[in-house]
C-alpha cells in the first residue's frame, strides 16, 4: 500500500483533533486548576478581593490516589497460545519485568498516572532503539517514553471505542520544539540544514485560562502520526537439504533485497533451500510519519501489529457519542472554589477592618497625647498618663470614654467555611476514621480498612490495568520481531533477581537427534492476563508477619514445622550485609525437604551434601546426646547384671574347682599311698631276693664243692595302676 500523502495525513490529524474537543478543554482546565493555579478561571476572575488565597484540599487526595496506583502495580503474566512452545513465555515475563524496571519506563508510568489523576487521561509510547551504538551494534530493544499532557497532545482514532483504544486505526501525537530544536531534528531526519521556521502542524488544545501560552513562545508542533492498515502478504516456506523449515513473508524479502545488488530469495536457494509452500493471509502493518505543517520528514514501519501507543483513564464513559474523561478534580473544583473564595474574604475582613482603639476626651490625656500615639513595638512607655481634673479644677472621667468597633464576621460565613472542607473531603477524599491508630486494632481489621481507602482509587487501578494489559500485546508483538537474531538479553525474576539468558540458542537434540532452537519468541503469539497486586517488597513484609505468626502457633506443637517456618522468615529479611544469613536459611531448608534445589547453586550443594555426612542441626544433637545417654545408662546396667551373673558363674565355678583340687588331692594320696606300697613291696622283693641271691650264692659255693652250680632265672613282677599292686608274674 502507498504511504500517506501529507494532505491525507492532515485530514485524519484533524478528524482526532477535532473529536471531543468539549471534554478536551474542560480537562485542561482542569490540569491547570490542580498544578498550576485556583484562581485563573473566569469565574473569580472580577472579585474585588485584595487577598487570594489557595486553601488545597484536592492536592492531598491525588496524592492518595497516586500513592495506591504507585504502591499497588499491576501485574503480567504472558500465556503462550501454542501450548507445545510454552519456553517463551518464562522468557517475555523476565525481558518485560527488566523494561519495567528502567528509568524511562517508571517516569512514563508515573506522568501518565499524574495526568490522568488530574484531568482523566494520561499516557505513554513505546519504540524501538539500537542497544548501543557504541561499536555498531545492531541490536535493537524496546523503551517507552512519557507522553506529556497527554490530553492536550494525544489524539487517538476518533472511531476508535475501546477503553484501551486497541481498535484503533490512526493516533497523532504532537511535540513542541523551538526554532533551534526543529532545525536539529530536520537535519537528524532529512540530512539536510534548514533555516526557515516551519509552519504549525496544528495548535494543540489549550486550557482558555492558562496564562502564558498566548503566542508569547516560540514553538513549532511536531506531529508523529501512526498508520495502521491491513495488507496482503505471502508467507513462504523453505526447506535445507536437512529438512529444517524456514517461514518467510514475501514482503520481508523484498524489503531485505532493496538496498543489495543480490536478492534475499537467490542467495536462500544458492544455500540449497527449496520453497516447498506458500500461503496468502492478510496482516496488519502500522507505519510511522514524522511530519511538520509543511512537509514529512520520515517515514518508517514499526515492529509489530498495534500502534503502540496507551492511553489510561480515570472516569470514562460516552455520552451521546462524545467521549468523556474525568479526573478527581473535576467534581472537587467547586467546592475548593467557594473554600478559597470565603477563607480569602474572612483574611480580608481581618486585614482591612481596624484594630480597637480606646477614645479619650482631649481634657483625659491633655499634655500626654504622645503616649498614645505610638503602637506596636515603638511603644516603649511601661505606663501611661491622664489627666485628672481639667483646667477649671473638676474631676475628669477615669479611662477611656469608649472603645472602636471590631469587625463582625458574619456568623454564615464560619458555617460556610466548614461545610466546604466536608464537601471537598466528600468528593476528594475518603477521609480517615478516628480509630485508625488503634494499637488494639487488629492485623485482619486494619486489612479490611486499607481495602475501603483503596475504593478510592480503585477505579484509576482498574483502568490502568487495561493501559498495562495493552502495553504487554503491544510488547509481545514488538518482541517477536526484534529479537530473531541469538545473543545475551538480561531478564528480571519475580522477585527481582536479574540474570543473564541466551536466546535463539541452537541445541542438538540427543533424543531426536535435531537441532532445537531454544528462547525462541519469533512467530509465537500470547494471551496476556493483568491483575492488581501489591508490590514484591509489600508482600514480602506481609509474608514475613504471617511466618511470625504461624511459628509462633507451631512453637509448641511441632518444633520441626516452627524451625522450617523461621528458616523461610531468614529468607525474606532484608538489610545491609545480611546475604550470609538469607545463604543459611536457604541451605538449611534445602538439607531438611522442605524446598526443592533450583538454581545451579542449589544443585550443587546438595550433591556436595550427598557426598559427605550431613551436619545435624542442634536439635538433633541434642535429642541424639540425650538417648545416648539413655542408652548408656541401660547398658551400665546390663553390664551390672551381667557382671553379677559373671561373679556368680565364677564363685560356681570355684566351688567346682575347689571340689575338683580336693579329689584330685585326694587321689594324688592314693596314688602316692599307692606308690608308696609298691616301692615297699618292691624293697621287700628285692631284699628277698637279695637274701635269696645270698642263699643261692652260699649254695653254690656248698654245691660246687660237690657237683656243677644250677642256672639262676631272674623273677619278674607286673604292676597294677587300677589297684596299686606288684605281682609276680609266671
């Protein structure tokens, strides 16, 4: 499709400025009452009053309101429409909590919810820069930036309905520069010099009381206008001699090839791709012109499909098919008039009316008339003089004859004066109950009490959930342009943590045995879901109470319960110098189950905890050392008994052996008795047969006298150990 001309660019430009210009005006009065001055309306405008005071009651209760809003940030969570690419997801909540986390980011958050407090409407816009240019990097991420009086210069589709204007097909957003800053921007965008001053794009809607834009300054509007259509496209499908596939829209390759000699689409099949299918849709495309009232000085497409661009709101309705915003100063302006209009008239009264003054006849103080003429601080006399008796001797009036008038404030007035706090307060403020510091006052009443404070604001809440809502689509849809190329992003934990994370890393699958590109988020689409939450830091702080508490309620009954309870409140404590006791509580509550390892820290302490004994914690040393000695205490006595079992074993067996070393001594008499009979019968043998040796041998000598001497035959003996006996044997 043809890009806008300028004429067709100014026509849609004027169609929004022109839409709601009624509710416009009204809500720069309104941002003008609030932040810049009370009494600049036309309807004081002719009070006669010398003094003009602003009594601000409205300020307090914006604050309130953007206390809550800031206090209560809305929370997103992106769910992957393809439920088999689910990897993505984890991967846009970090990438979106680390955008939310920069300083262009949280001012664009906080002007839009400032304005929109004020007058009814606020917002932001988000775009697409180089990481850094540095070294010519070509990386590019997604910022925001404010879009200041957003009512003034922020001008969605007037067809568009939706409270988040997702419906619509055009926005100009205009900028004031000064003559210097044009000139500078024109070279930026154009690369040529200009010297001339441009002519207005358009005069921006202007409160009618605001004081000095009048055409005193010097500034030239600057329009960023987005266009957003619905193209024809081809999306085509190759395939490498790997069969991995690759999805390509006609349009992109073209567009690649327009600045080189060689096209996309020759040097895709010189690397042996093949187209295997093509497909005809329809897509939306947004463009961005950057123009002036003369001429456009850039044109350029945008990631994505969505004009990103977010409006919030505060009361928003249609009404008779004009768009009306509101914020809480609408309402309030009236009664804060009439405050500042009847305090104002009282000081005048005091300050204009004269002070009392006693009066004198001239006789009273005749002589003394300098005493009475100084006041203030210059009246130094400590007393002063009259007169007692006048020239002809008579007694003159002691004191002063009379004294002047004060000024009498009218009783409505100090009536009126406090009916209009209330009314303020009414509409403005929800006011505080009288209770609300009762120490006595429970944790579960002071919850249910913020909750009625927060109704206050809960319409802005609610609004700017839709704002966010549409500012994740709009970031989801960028995102999936912008990073398709592999390198480092930093994503954001909930809890805050920041790490470091690859994406589009290309992996072998062992199982499959096919590369798989891990982080991808081109081509993958989400839901995105919203919802009003407090913040991390407030939640922690309530979580930590609640762990107190229900410590506290297991102290008793399950001291394992109060130990895991109070490892988890070490976790969330926060202070300087205090990671080694978070470190602790962590550890601790992994060694005992009660929480899983998740990080690559985690895991690897519990493989060193595996490998070595686990260190008891103090409980269990001390419940171990009291049934050790339990159990010496059984065994001290075991071994008593056991050793009086012994001694009486012992003393048994003494007996026995006592018994024993008797009989033996008994028998060893016998024996010796025994041996003792043998030895005598052996002596006597052996004397019997020594005297019979001396017979024979007296024989012998008597025979041989007479013939030859007889051979002798020695006797033998046998002994007997059953009885102890010598006996001769045959």
């Amino acid at each position: 499709m043809a890009d806008l001309t300028l004429e067709e660019l100014k026509r849609l430009h004027d169609q929004n400025f022109q839409a709601n210009q009624v509710t416009r005006e009204r809500a720069a009065d309104d941002r003008v009452f609030s932040r810049v001055s009370q009494w600049d309306d036309g309807l004081l405008s002719d009070s006669q009053l010398q003094y003009r005071g602003e009594f601000n009651l409205i300020r307090k209760a914006t604050r309130k309101i953007i206390a809550d809003l800031r206090s209560n940030p809305i929370q997103i969570d992106f769910v992957p429409l393809d439920d088999e690419r689910d990897d993505g997801a984890e991967l846009i909540d970090g990438l979106y909590l680390t955008e939310d986390r920069r300083n262009s980011t949280l001012e664009s958050y906080d002007n839009a919810a400032l304005e929109c407090v004020d007058c009814g409407v606020g917002g932001w816009e988000l775009f697409t820069e180089y990481q850094t240019n540095n070294a010519g990097d070509r990386n590019q991420v997604i910022r925001r930036r404010p879009i200041y009086e957003a009512n003034n210069n922020s001008f969605p589709d007037a067809n568009a309905k939706s409270l988040d204007k997702s419906d619509a097909r055009n926005w100009s957003i205009l900028e004031p520069f000064t003559k210097d800053g044009y000139q500078e921007l024109y070279e930026e965008l154009t690369g040529n010099t200009t010297t001339g001053a441009p002519a207005n794009f358009s005069s921006p809607e202007q409160s009618y009381t605001f004081p000095w834009i009048s055409g005193q300054n010097q500034l030239f509007y600057i329009v960023r206008f987005y266009h957003r259509t619905k193209i024809k496209d081809k999306v085509l499908t190759f395939a490498d001699p790997m069969g991995q596939e690759l999805l390509l829209r006609e349009s992109d390759l073209m567009k690649a090839g327009e600045n080189s000699d060689v096209s996309i689409m020759d040097e895709l099949i010189e690397q042996g791709y093949e187209i295997v299918s093509e497909k005809s849709i329809k897509r939306w495309q947004v463009k961005r012109y950057i123009a002036s009232g003369e001429e456009i000085l850039k044109v350029e497409d945008v990631p994505g499909t969505h004009i990103p661009v977010v409006h919030t709101y505060g009361e928003h309705t249609f009404v008779e098919g004009e768009e009306i915003w509101e914020g809480v100063v609408r309402l309030a302006k009236d009664p804060q008039r009439l405050r500042n209009f009847m305090l104002s008239y009282l000081a005048d009264i005091v300050s204009r009316s004269p002070r009392p003054k006693p009066i004198f006849f001239p006789e009273q103080i005749a002589g003394f008339e300098s005493m009475y003429e100084e006041t203030g601080a210059d009246n130094n006399y400590p007393y002063y003089l009259q007169q007692r008796k006048d020239a002809s001797g008579a007694d003159l009036p002691m004191g002063p004859a009379g004294m002047m008038p004060t000024a009498d404030l009218p009783q409505g007035m100090r009536d009126l004066a406090a009916e209009t706090r209330e009314a303020v307060k009414d509409v403005a403020d929800p006011g505080l109950p009288d209770n609300f510091a009762d120490p006595a006052m429970s944790g579960y009443a002071m919850e249910q009490m913020r909750a009625e404070f927060d109704m206050q604001s809960v319409v802005y809440q609610q609004n700017l959930k839709f704002a966010k809502r549409w500012d994740a689509v709009i970031y989801a849809g960028m995102s999936s342009i912008i990073f398709d190329s592999p390198r480092k992003v930093t994503v954001t934990r909930p809890d805050g943590e920041r790490e470091s994370v690859e994406i589009m890393e290309t992996i072998l699958d062992k199982e499959s045995g096919e590369l798989v590109v891990l982080n991808d988020l081109t081509n993958q689409e989400f839901e995105v879901f919203a919802e009003v939450g407090h913040s991390y830091t407030s939640k922690k702080e309530k979580t930590r109470v609640e762990l107190r508490e229900l410590a506290n309620q297991f102290a008793a009954t399950d001291p394992q319960m109060h130990r895991a309870l109070s490892l988890k409140g070490l976790m969330l404590i926060d202070g300087v110098d205090l990671d080694d006791i978070r470190d602790y509580g962590n550890k601790q509550l992994l060694l005992g189950g009660f929480k899983e390892p998740t990080t690559d820290e985690d895991i690897a302490f519990m493989e060193q905890a595996a490998n070595k004994e686990q260190e008891p914690d103090p409980a269990m040393v001390l419940a171990m050392a009291e049934q050790g000695k339990a159990e010496a205490q059984m065994m001290r006595e075991q071994r008593m008994s056991m050793s009086d079992q012994a001694r009486a074993q012992n003393d048994q067996g003494k007996l026995q052996i006592d018994a024993f070393r008797a009989e033996t001594d008994r028998n060893s008499v016998e024996v010796d008795a025994a041996e003792a009979g043998v030895n005598i019968e052996f002596t006597q043998a052996k004397t019997m047969d020594v005297k019979a040796d001396t017979m024979e041998k007296m024989g012998d000598r008597f025979r041989s006298r007479s013939k030859p001497a007889p051979v002798r035959q020695e006797p033998t003996f046998e002994y007997d150990p059953m009885t102890g006996e010598l006996s001769r044997s045959a």
